[in-house]
C-alpha cells in the first residue's frame, strides 16, 4: 500500500536546512524537500519563552522509510529535541503522487 507522507522539521540555519534537504533527496528518503527561511518560532523551552528565526523543511516521503527520515534528520541536526512532525496526505494530483512513490526508495 501506497502511503505517501509530508513531514515538517524546522533547523536553526540555512546550512543546516540545505544539508538536511540534501542529504534526504540524495538517499532516495524523500522526493522533494521544500525550505521556507525565516519563519518566526515562539515556543517553550526549558520553562522559558523562546523566540527564534528558523527555516522550516517541508518533507515529501512515504510512510515507509518515516523512521529513517527522522534518524536522518537527527543526524545532522544541531537541536537536541528537533521538531519533526508527520502528516498523511490524503490526496492530490495523481501525477505528482506518481512521480513521489517513483522517487523515494
């Protein structure tokens, strides 16, 4: 069964979003990989509020390799708790649906 999925990570730095994206197109874990700089964060962290520019990685993948995605991201990632979220997509065009099940391993 086909299940493709989005996952959203956000990083600290350009670089580390580029390496990010990179590393998973290269490994065949995503097909594509979507950076948005300069997005506000306000969060809580460690009883504190943060505010912080980020980039956030919008990651297009299956179910399938989810894990590895995540340890991937892990791997390269500068924060100790990165932000790694995943949604299913329930649809979209058919052809681009294609072309992703066709680009990750």
């Amino acid at each position: 069964m086909k299940n493709p999925i989005v996952i959203l990570a956000t990083a600290s730095t350009k670089t580390e979003a580029d390496q990010i994206a990179t590393k998973l197109v290269q490994e065949k874990l995503a097909a594509c990989v979507n950076i948005i700089p300069n997005i506000k964060s306000i969060y809580r962290w460690k009883n504190k509020i943060s505010i912080d520019s980020e980039f956030l990685l919008i990651i297009k993948t299956m179910k399938s390799v989810e894990n590895k995605v995540i340890q991937c991201i892990k791997k390269h990632h500068t924060y100790d708790t990165p932000e790694i979220i995943s949604l299913p997509i329930t649809g979209g065009d058919k052809r681009y649906l294609d072309w992703l099940y066709d680009s990750v391993v």
